[in-house]
C-alpha cells in the first residue's frame, strides 16, 4: 500500500525557517518525480515545488522561488522541503504528493499525504 | 503562464441529477488536463487524468471530456458522497496549475 506521510509543520514567526519531510512506502521511491502541493485555510490547492527521480531536476512556483528547497534522499525514501524567510501567506496545510507516472514524468499526482501544517505568524 | 478557470464556483444539486462543472484554459493545453476530488477534511485524490482518463476504482457515473481550452467533469448520477470540492489541473514544463476549485453539495 502506498503510503505518504508528512511532518515537521508548526508554528514559526515571519522570516524564519522549517523543513517539512515526508516519509515515503509501499512503493519503489526512486522511480517517481515527488511533489508539494499547499493548501491555504478555506483556500484552493497550489502546487509548490516538484523534483525528478533522481534529484537532478527541481522546479517552483515564482512565489518560493530563492526561498525553498526540495530535496529527496533515496536511500531514505524520504522527500523534504526546506522552507527559509516565510511569510504570513505561506501559511497551510503542505501535503506531499507522488506524480502518478513510474520512470517518467506524467503530471497527475495519484498518491497523496495528509498533509503537514505550516502557520507563520508572530 | 496558462491561467484555469473553473464554473461554477459552487452549485448545489439533489440526487440523482446529472451535474457538469466546466474548467477553461487560457490557452490551447490540448489533453494535458486532470481533475481532483477533495472532500472535507481530506486529501485530494485523482479522478481522471487526460482529460478523460477514468483512474481505477473511480465511479463510472464519473467523466471527464474536452481538449484545448474547454474541459468538462460530469457526474451522471450525483450521489451523497460525491459531496466535495473538484479542481481542474494543468500540467507542463514540468509544473502544475490548478483550477479555483467547485463546490458541490446536494
């Protein structure tokens, strides 16, 4: 059974940090592209950051860009988002997702987490 | 960059009614489309990829049609536990966008 679980979520002040992990099983992790996808309070989902399977290919949303890092460790099965100078508006609820093709790039997450949350507020 | 937009925001139906809920690109994104059900509480979970890709274990009264700009997600029959939110998703050079989201209740 494939299954996604996030943490490391909490409270953090206006320009601090945090790094978010998600722990990955049931499934050969090194073959799929992994995802963030945050969910603001009451709010739509918006995808955050994606990485390729073997971690030579990332990309983000414009509004992390320079500000966060998506990283994954294989051996590990593990992926992880490390969140530096946030802000009141990176608040939410940070799932992690698996793109839904094996060995390749597909663009549909299939497998999701049950999300992390992340309140940046003094 | 392709913005999606979603109608209506929200709609409430009874029962058995047949529901359509339309997500429109800005521009042509042939079949590179995808629709998620979220319901409360919980995580998203892929209903149709493609466009019109049922995924595995996904109700047949569930649909999806379109390409370029137009895209269309049809419940046959709405059922109560089809209560939730869809969002429509683009997919290209290799990120996401998703749609505003609908509301269905019954």
């Amino acid at each position: 059974e494939v299954q996604l679980e996030e943490s490391g979520g909490g409270l953090v002040q206006p320009g601090g940090s945090l790094r978010l992990s998600c722990a990955a099983s049931g499934f050969t992790f090194s073959n799929y592209w992994m995802s963030w996808v945050r969910q603001a309070p009451g709010k739509g989902l918006e995808w955050v950051a994606n990485i390729k399977q073997d971690g030579s290919e990332k990309y983000y949303v414009d509004s992390v860009k320079g500000r966060f890092t998506i990283s994954r460790d294989n051996a590990k099965n593990s992926l992880s988002l490390q969140m530096y100078r946030l802000r009141a508006e990176d608040t939410a609820l940070y799932y992690c997702a698996r793109d839904a093709g094996s060995g390749s790039y597909y663009g549909a997450l299939d497998y999701w987490g049950q999300g992390t949350l992340v309140t940046v507020s003094s | 960059d392709i913005q999606m937009t979603q109608s209506p925001s929200s709609l409430s139906a009874s029962v058995g009614d047949r529901v359509t809920i339309t997500c429109q690109a800005s521009q042509d994104i042939s079949n590179y489309l995808n629709w998620y059900q979220q319901k409360p509480g919980k995580a998203p979970k892929l209903l149709i990829s493609d466009a019109s890709n049922l995924q595995t274990g996904v109700p047949s009264r569930f649909s999806g049609g379109g390409s370029g700009t137009n895209f269309t997600l049809s419940i046959s029959s709405l059922q109560p536990e089809d209560v939730a939110t869809y969002y429509c998703q683009h997919y290209d050079n290799l990120s996401f966008t998703f749609g505003p989201g609908t509301k269905v209740e019954i």
